[in-house]
C-alpha cells in the first residue's frame, strides 16, 4: 500500500487574494518548492509559452477542432456525458484500467485521489463558448456602456452607423476583449478545453488554492506512481493543476495512439502531426467574418427594438429655436450580408475581417501603415479573381490566408 505523505513535505499558501507582490512570490514558492521543475518528466505549464496549446497550430493559427474526431469519454463521473478526440479517449481507457488493476492490487491508496480515476471535465466547445463571450461581454459593453453618450446614439440612424460604430470600438477594446472567432480562441478568455486533449480528474480542486493542490495531490504518496503511469499513455500533468491530463501530441507514445486514429502506417513525427492537423482542425480565420455578422445583425436590430427611434436637436429657420427631430430605425434582414446582391460583400468582409485582426494582435501600426496593408489584401484578393477557374469566395480565403501569413 502506498505510502500517503512525506512528513517533511512542504506546502505554500499562495491564493488570488493576495497583493499582486505575495501573489508572484507565492506561485513562485509553489514551482520551485511544492511541484518544482523536473520533480516529474511529463509536466506543462498553462502559464507559459504552452498557454495555447491545442488550440493554435505551430505557426500560431487559431485553430476549430472538427467535431467528427470527438469520443464519449468512458470512467465519466455520474456517467456524464463528455468527449475528447478519439486517440485521446483510446489513450484514457488504457491508462484508467492500468491505474484500476493497480489499485485492486493495493498499490494505490485507497483515500488517493488517484485511486478511481474518474473524468470529470473534457472538451468544451468553442461556437458555444464564443457565443457565451459575445453575449455576456461583448454585446453589452458594447450596446449598453460604448453606446451610452447621447451623442454616439443620435448619431445611429442606420446599420450603417451602427457598423461605423462597431468599428471604433473594436480599434478602443479590441486588443483587450476579442470580437472575432480567430481573437476568441487566441485570447485568455478561451480555456484549453477547447483542444479536446485535456482530461480533469477533479471538479473541487480550484486553481487559485496552492495549499490544497500540494497537500491533496502533489504530495499524495501515489502521485509521481499516476505521473508515470500517465506518461507510459502520452500523458503530461498540469504544474498548476496536478490534477489534469493532457495529451502529449509530441510524445512518442501519444504519436502511437495518434497514428492508429489517422490510420496512417509507419510515418515520421512530422507526417503524424501533418496529417492531425489538417485532418483534426480548420483555420477560424476563414470564417470569423461570416459568423460575427450573425452578431452585429442580432445586437442591431436589439438595440432598434430598445431604443426605435433616434432623437436629434434641429434649429429653427430663424436660427432662434430648437426642436427635437425624430428618425425611425429600421430592423435590418440578413440579405444585406448577400456577397451578390446586399450591401455588404467580400471588400467588405476583407476589410473588417482585416481591422479587426489587426487591432486585435496589436499589430496596427501607422494609419498609412495599416491602409498599405490593406491595399495588399485587396490586391491578392483581385488577382484571385482574375484567374480562370477561382470564385470570389476562394479569392476571399487567399486574402485572408495572407493576412495571418504576412501581415499578422
């Protein structure tokens, strides 16, 4: 049986509530005290350089995992339902039952938090998480606090005007709360869930508590038994969370279960990662623009339903009175986005999708800077179009996979 705690082991007491000072000497302690660099092979931290990991490609394209590539997890808590890719789930299986067979052969504790390994938190998905983003944080500072000022409101009379406005705030906010799709995924506000890589094993520990993340699993007498186990399945241990699983794409063992899933024989590291990359995910950029005007009509014709009709001070003829004039907004439909026949098309979308993505990874620069970059997109978006054989729509995908390539 296994033995439950080091007497001599050390704890730090390091929460969100304290001074941003303490705070940093307290995680500080945490990683160099508690669950130090090199203690297990397998460890990653969030915090770092790996904070997107599974979530952008090499090059750091935001990535959507494909759906079809989700597995139901099995040794789910109160048999929920949650999935994770397929390989990671395959990967689960073995190493759950090895950890079960080593615990019915008592060489895991039975008060572990290792000892019944259950799932408890896996993928989450990234439309219903951005959804959840834009309506809870964007569209109301946006409507209710960007949108305050009397002057900003008379000055909408039209969609027009509200996308003028929209635009001034994403160059005000952006670089702090993302609009698009691509910004979402990129930012803080999108957790690593979204990878469908990530397995927690826990749903009381928290984060933010160093003490009971060392006391209740760090220093259990079976956790570097669980690290190891989890890296012989191409597992990695969270340093900030020790917890949770995360699958290691890069690991040897993790390639073995990779390949099996792409069915693809004998290939090198890099033919596995190619192939899952391209098979597992789509670029959002594509289609971050199509999907935020589902938005901005919604959070427009809102706002028309709210507030109908739009007040405006008009001088008399003699120049000795106001009165207040009145215009009536109007709803607007979903064929103003048509790309043959509304007023909003690919130029558009190029150079919306273009603002956006610029301000928010802070790459906006000098105003001529920003207009050549554009002219650039506009550019390689008419030369597609002129060759035989390419839709506006492909020309429209070339300008954007320009933007990331060589302006982002």
């Amino acid at each position: 049986m296994a033995q439950q705690k080091d007497p001599f082991r050390i704890n730090t007491t390091g929460t969100n509530d304290l001074g941003a000072l303490q705070s940093f000497v307290a995680k500080k302690d945490y990683q160099e005290l508690v669950f130090h660099e090199g203690m297990i092979p397998n460890q990653i931290n969030f915090r770092g350089q790996n904070q997107k990991y599974g979530r952008t490609s090499p090059s750091g394209v935001p990535l959507v995992l494909r759906e079809s590539n989700l597995a139901q997890m099995r040794f789910a808590k109160d048999q929920r339902v949650i999935y994770a890719q397929n390989f990671v789930n395959k990967a689960w299986d073995d190493m759950t039952a090895r950890m079960r067979n080593l615990a019915s052969d008592g060489r895991i504790h039975s008060d572990s938090p290792f000892f019944n390994l259950q799932a408890t938190r896996c993928w989450e998905s990234t439309d219903e998480l951005y959804n959840e983003h834009m309506n809870s944080l964007v569209y109301p500072l946006f409507t209710n606090e960007y949108l305050a000022s009397p002057q900003k409101q008379r000055g909408i009379k039209s969609f027009s005007d509200f996308l003028r406005e929209f635009a001034y705030f994403v160059r005000d906010t952006s670089n702090f709360l993302p609009v698009t799709r691509s910004g979402f995924i990129d930012s803080s506000f999108c957790p690593p869930y979204v990878s469908g890589l990530i397995i927690d094993t826990s749903e009381d520990a928290t984060h933010d508590l160093d003490f009971p993340k060392g006391e209740r699993y760090v220093h259990d007498g079976s956790f570097e038994f669980f690290a190891d186990v989890a890296n012989q399945h191409g597992f990695l241990i969270d340093q900030n969370a020790p917890w949770r699983l995360i699958f290691d794409i890069s690991s040897t063992k993790g390639q073995e279960y990779m390949a099996q899933s792409l069915e693809i024989t004998n290939p090198t590291s890099d033919e596995i990662l190619e192939a899952y990359y391209e098979n597992n995910f789509y670029p959002s950029l594509v289609l971050d623009i199509g999907i935020l005007q589902v938005y901005l009509l919604t959070m427009y014709n809102a706002f028309v339903e709210k507030q109908p009709h739009a007040f405006e001070p008009v001088l008399s003829d003699d120049g000795c009175s106001t009165s207040s004039g009145t215009t009536l907004r109007q709803m607007v439909a979903g064929s103003i986005f048509d790309v043959n026949d509304g007023e909003y098309g690919w130029l558009w979308m190029i150079k919306t999708l273009y603002y956006c993505r610029l301000y928010e990874t802070r790459s906006a620069g000098h105003h001529k800077r920003n207009k050549k970059g554009l002219r650039e997109l506009y550019d390689v978006y008419y030369n597609g179009v002129s060759k035989e054989g390419v839709s506006e729509e492909a020309a429209f995908i070339l300008a954007a996979q320009h933007l990331q390539k060589n302006i982002l």
